[in-house]
C-alpha cells in the first residue's frame, strides 16, 4: 500500500474522531471524510492502471 494511501486512511480516522469531539461539525466533517475516500479511490484506480 502507498503511503499516499495510507496518509488518505489517517486523515479518515482524523475526522471520524473530530466527529465525537465536535458533533455539531459533523456536516462538514463528513464533507471532508468523502473526500479523503475520493482521495484515496482514485489513487487505488491509478495504481491498477500502472499495474496493468
């Protein structure tokens, strides 16, 4: 796994823990957390790529 990848994971699990400290900034948090997958999503997809 790349460390991009990885990085991507990390700021995820940054964000599902910033959801129970700060509930009210869940909106935004979940905005940011679709983007680390996005993120991440399109690193894998282009790493197929090379791989093929």
């Amino acid at each position: 796994m790349s460390a991009a990848i990885e990085y991507c994971d990390r700021e995820i699990a940054k964000c599902k823990d910033m959801i129970r400290t700060w509930p009210h900034e869940r909106a935004c948090l979940n905005r940011l957390i679709n983007g680390w997958q996005r993120t991440k999503q399109q690193l894998q997809s282009s790493m197929v790529k090379k791989n093929l």
